[in-house]
C-alpha cells in the first residue's frame, strides 16, 4: 500500500508531495493563490447574481445554481441574472489569460491586447457600427467588435511572420496597427453626434449591463474550448522564457509553439473583446498583480485567469452597489479598483523588484 | 612580433575608420533631416486648399500687404506650421527619452500619465468649473499633465532608491488606466464634457494663433535643453542603473532631469494640441534606423524627425482631405505602415 507524503523538496520553496515512485514538486502559493481567489470569485458572483430587484441571498443562489430552489428563484437566477455574471467571469478571465500569455511571450508588462492592436481592431468594428447604426447598433456591435479584432488579429500575424515569429517584432507592428486602430476610433467619435459618442465610449470603456444569453452562449462555446487548449500548450512558455537559443537548445520547436500560443492569446482577446468591449485594465494589471501575489518569475496563467474573472466580476458588483455609480461602464470600475491595488503590490515588493 | 605589431595596427586603423565612417553617416542624416525638415515648413506655408506661390509667401513674411494671401500665410499656415514644428521636436525629444528611461521601446511620452492627466483636468475644468476657452484648456491641461507625472514618479520612486525602469512603467500605466476610468465616468454623465472631451481628444495643430504657441514655447525650449543636457548621462544609463553607477554617473539626477524634460516636452504639447498619439513613439524609431543607439545623435534627429512628420501629416491632411482628418489621425494612417514596413523589412534596433 502506498503511502501519500507531503514533504520539503530539495529545491528551495518548493514543497513535494510524492506516491511509491510518482512525485511532484510544486509552490505553495502557485497552488493557494488560485484556490483564494476561486473562493472570493463563487462569493462575489452569489451577492452580484443576488442582486436585483427581489434580492436573494448568497445561500440561496449557491443553492439554486447546484440543482436546489424553487422555480420562481430558478427562473430568476437562470434566465435572467446568470448571463450578467457569467459573462463577467468569462471575459474577465479570457483577458486576464490573454494579457498573460502575451506579456509572457514579448517579456514586457505592457503588451496586453490594448497595445498589441488587437482591442483597437475590435473597437473601429464596434464603434462604426455605433455610429453608422445609431439606434439598431445592438445587434451589430459584438459582430464588429468580433470582426475588427480578428481582423487586427490576422494582420498582427501575417505582418510579425518572417521565418517565425519574434516577440519584439510581433510588439513593435502590434503598436503599428493598435495606433492606427486606436486614431479611426476618436476620429469616429467625432463623426457621429454626441449621443453616439456616448455609447461608443460606453463600449469602449467595457460594458456588461445589456448581456443576455444569445450573446453569453457563443462567448462560453468558444471559451471552453480556448481556455484548456491555451493552458495545456502553456507549457513551453517557462522554456520560452530563457530566450530563443537556449529553449532551441533544450528541444523545444520555438516558433511553432510561440506562434500557437500567440495564436490562441489573439481568439481569447478577441472573443472576450467582442462579447463585453475592452473591458479596461483587466489584460495589463491582473497579469501583474498574480505575479506580485504569486512572487512568480512570469505571469502565471492559471492565477491571471482567476484574478482577472474576479477583479470584472468584483468591478461589476460595485458598479451596481456603489452610490452614484449606477450605469456606470464596468470598465470605469476595474481601473479605479484595479489600479490602487497594483500600486500597492508594487511598492510592498519594492525592493525585490530588478531593472 | 612584428607580424602581430602590424596586425594590431591594421584592425585599429580598421576600427578608426569604421569609427569614422558611422560619425559621417550620421552627420549625414542629421543634415538631410534638417533640410527635410526646411523643406517640409515651406510646403506648410504653400500648400494647402489654396496653393500660394514661393514668392508670394517671401512677400507677406517680408512687406505684409492688406491681400488675402498675405492674411493667409500670416495668420493661419505660418502659426500652424510654427506650432507643429515645436510640438514636433517636444514630441520626438520626448519620445526618445521616456523610451531611454523606461528602457522600454514600447513607451510612449503619455506613459507618465501626462495625455490622461491633462484629459482629466481639460475635463474637470469643462464639467466643474464651465471653462470654455481654447486658452483656458491649454493651462488646465498643462498642470494636469504636470500633476500626473509627478504623481507616477513620486510613486515609482517610493521605498527603494529612486526609480527604476519597471516601477516607472507600472505606476504610469497604472495612474493613466485609473485616470481614463474617472475621465469616463465623468463625460458619461455629462454631455458637455462628452462634446469638449471627444473634439480636444483628437489633436489637432489647426485654428490656434501666435498666442497659443507663446504659451507653450518657454516651456518647449527649457525642456528641449535639460533634455539635450542629459544625453551624456543617457548613454551611460543604457548600460543598466549598477554600471552607470559604477562609472561616477549620478544616476538620480540624470533621470530627475530627464523625467522633468518629458514633463515639460509632453505637458506643453498636449496642452496646446491635445493628444497627439503614436508621434512620440515613432519618431525616436525612425531615427534610431539612421543614428544607433548613441543618444547625443539619437535625441536631435528624433527631434527633426519628429517636426517633419508632423508637419508633412499636416500639410497632407489639408491636400488630400481638405483638413477633415486632423494631424494626430493623418500621421496615424500614414506613419504607421511605414512603421509596420520597416520593421517588417529591416528589422528594428534593439534598446
């Protein structure tokens, strides 16, 4: 009979948790960061599902979502309060996955998809159909959105393949296009009246109040098949991080495993993009934050997921609690609550912090 | 021994004159830049919906007359041009050094937050205090964007010794992001601020007078020479903060001079224009494909490069569209597949 043992491994700050002849060596905080942050994120979507205009309370919507309740709270919760909360969680945590892999890969804590054009592309797609659409646009925005930021997707990599694709240049033509995008978009504000440039703003800023589950259901088909694809080829991204010639060394396929997990990052950023706008900060700040929190070398990908579904869902809790901040974007929300804290975090670890 | 002794000798002569030939080419792009840039401020004067003459100009810049063209040279290409000449150079200076301080080529001159801060004060003197004048946007600009950048170097600044590249980057990214949230909760409840906030965001060097560009100007020339001042020191820094500390240079105060030439550079622009995005960012690439990475070259032919493409996307904006699309758009649509073509193509200059 084999015994499980849960010991100090022989690498520093690693524990080691072995069976007979199987063993894994793992860091305590990579495994409780993510486990915390599930916790928080069941708790904040129960009080956000809660809330309405019969209020139910955070037992009874665990319940309800688990198979229990009756058919008046089933209906509520279902058909009617999932979809605002379940498409935070989705996108926030597509985001997150996203800015994490592409700041990974570019080694630079500011390649998120705002940067890399791909938000941008999205945005010119959305807003046009804003501004040309006026008051029909609601079915047009999302397949704009979707449409622009496949189609800055496509070019980011078209333009970024020579012989494979590098980081830096992959950045460097990402900004090429991001300010292209990011120009057509203010210009197109200016165009349109100014109550067309409100709602582009809106949706600009990152907006979850008008979600409901036609839009939700493609968003979560497409997501449950990126999201494990992504962190199954995640792999190869520690390898990665020693710079070409090593991880070449080591028998890694750079450019094919680069250029998959780059493709991936652009299909999460693009469908959470189209689904809910760039909802602000979510891809740059909550890659930082798990890193500080995990006290990672890199971005951890399972932590940035969870932390960024968290920080929307929180931002959107606030939104409708918060005096004042009624029909606020979300977006508005996760800067103003997002920001603070990465400030914080990085003045805590100042010291460890390395040019 | 001989053999050796004449070996060494050829490889430094080598060395010399390959030394040699890269200060020519420099010199060479510098002085081709300069007279681009010459080139690109008389098409300024001339060109636009009305083409006026060579010698008319030289006429109304000389002995002004009561004549149409005169009025029009004088008082609405000649201010025009003059402002996005400064706010060229401020912009291309600007960019070169943010880029150098954060050692991060995708820095931009509004990562201190100095766009976000001066948005967020042209808004808050539109919404609280009903300023409505071009002249009182440029001062609440100009002291946002002062406000927000010292805030993003007091933060990065905070616990160790002084700031580092990666603390810079983060508290700028992360005031700018909480600044863009309250600038939108602002305009969203507000339609006044919605109209000043998306006409100012755009940026334009159009309608301003001799008066704006007498506002900015002090501020654009201090900054230019604390910015050239710091060159030196810059070339040093780009060897990391330990080894430039470890070859006597005062680290500390290469970067406070340095981040307060931004300030001035980027404060004062934005003021007078609004945002003008990307310039920063792809002037300093430009002319690192001419120069290398030695910042005594770097940073004026930055400069240069940024007045010429600022002025040619003015003066392309009004011939091709008819001054629909404003500078910041035009230089936009253009500069960015050069940008994307040269990287493309050549490669880029690593910092």
């Amino acid at each position: 009979m084999s015994r499980i043992a849960l010991s100090k491994s022989s690498i520093p700050g690693r524990r080691a948790i072995a069976s007979g002849p199987v063993g894994w060596s793992f860091r305590l905080r990579s495994l409780v960061v993510p486990v915390i942050a599930i916790a928080l994120l069941v708790l904040m979507a129960s009080l956000n599902i809660g809330l309405g205009s019969s209020y139910i309370s955070v037992s009874d919507v665990l319940d309800t979502l688990t198979g229990g309740g009756d058919a008046r709270t089933q209906g509520i919760i279902f058909d009617l309060r999932l979809p605002r909360t379940l498409s935070g969680i989705l996108v926030g945590g597509a985001l997150g996955l996203a800015g994490a892999v592409f700041q990974s890969i570019a080694r630079n804590p500011l390649a998120s998809p705002d940067v890399l054009g791909i938000t941008w592309g999205a945005g010119v797609g959305a807003v046009s159909a804003i501004v040309i659409g006026g008051n029909l646009a609601s079915l047009g925005v999302p397949l704009g959105g979707l449409v622009g930021g496949l189609t800055a997707g496509t070019l980011l990599y078209l333009l970024s393949w020579r012989k494979g694709i590098d980081g830096y240049r992959m950045v460097l033509i990402g900004i090429g296009i991001s300010a292209v995008g990011y120009n057509i978009v203010y210009w197109l504000l200016t165009v349109g009246d100014v109550d067309s440039a409100t709602r582009a703003t809106t949706w600009i800023v990152g907006n979850l109040s008008d979600v409901g589950w036609e839009s939700v259901g493609p968003v979560l088909t497409a997501l449950a098949i990126l999201v494990p694809v992504t962190l199954i080829c995640s792999r190869t991204l520690s390898t990665l991080q020693f710079g070409d010639d090593t991880a070449r060394g080591l028998g890694l396929r750079v450019d094919a495993s680069r250029g998959i997990l780059l493709l991936l990052a652009v299909l999460l950023a693009s469908v959470a993009t189209a689904a809910a706008g760039p909802i602000t900060f979510v891809a740059l700040a909550t890659p930082q934050i798990a890193l500080r929190l995990v006290r990672a070398a890199q971005p951890p990908l399972l932590s940035s997921l969870v932390l960024g579904a968290l920080l929307t869902v929180s931002a959107d809790f606030a939104v409708r609690v918060a005096p004042g901040a009624t029909d606020l974007p979300v977006g508005v929300l996760t800067a103003i609550l997002g920001a603070p804290y990465l400030i914080f975090l990085f003045i805590r670890n100042r010291r460890k912090e390395t040019a | 021994m001989t053999a050796l002794a004449e070996q060494g000798s050829k490889s430094r002569a080598a060395a010399l004159s390959e030394s040699a030939r890269r200060r020519r080419r420099r010199r060479r792009a510098l002085g081709l830049l300069a007279l681009a840039l010459f080139l690109v401020c008389a098409a300024g004067i001339m060109l636009g919906t009305k083409p006026i003459a060579p010698g008319t100009v030289w006429q109304a810049l000389t002995d002004p007359a009561r004549v149409e063209d005169h009025i029009i040279v004088r008082s609405l290409r000649l201010p025009r041009t003059l402002l996005g000449l400064c706010v060229g150079l401020a912009l291309g200076v600007a960019g070169s050094l943010i880029q150098a301080h954060t050692r991060n080529p995708l820095a931009d001159p509004g990562l201190l937050g100095v766009n976000q801060g001066a948005a967020f004060a042209v808004v808050a003197a539109v919404v609280v205090l009903n300023v409505q004048s071009l002249y009182g946007y440029i001062w609440f600009g100009f002291a946002g964007a002062l406000l927000a950048s010292c805030v993003v170097f007091a933060l990065g600044s905070i616990g160790g010794s002084g700031s580092t590249p990666i603390t810079l980057t983060l508290a700028g990214a992360a005031v700018s992001a909480l600044l863009n949230g309250l600038i939108a909760a602002i305009v969203l409840g507000n339609r006044q601020g919605m109209e000043t906030y998306r006409f100012w965001h755009v940026g334009s060097i159009a309608s301003r007078d001799y008066a704006v560009l007498g506002q900015v100007l002090p501020f654009i020339v201090v900054g230019l020479v604390l910015a050239l001042a710091s060159t030196p020191g810059m070339n040093a820094l780009a060897l990391g903060t330990d080894v430039a500390k470890a070859l006597g240079q005062n680290v500390r105060r290469t970067r406070v001079v340095g981040i307060l030439a931004i300030t001035l550079l980027t404060g004062a622009a934005v003021g007078a224009c609004g945002p003008i995005a990307f310039l920063g960012l792809l002037a300093p690439h430009l002319a690192r494909m001419f120069t290398g990475p030695d910042y005594r070259w770097l940073v004026p032919c930055a400069a240069l490069t940024g007045a010429v493409l600022i002025i040619t996307a003015d003066v392309l904006s009004r011939v091709i569209s008819g001054d629909t699309f404003e500078v910041g758009i035009m230089i936009a649509i253009i500069g960015a597949p050069v940008f994307v073509f040269m990287v493309h193509r050549k490669g880029v200059v690593r910092i």
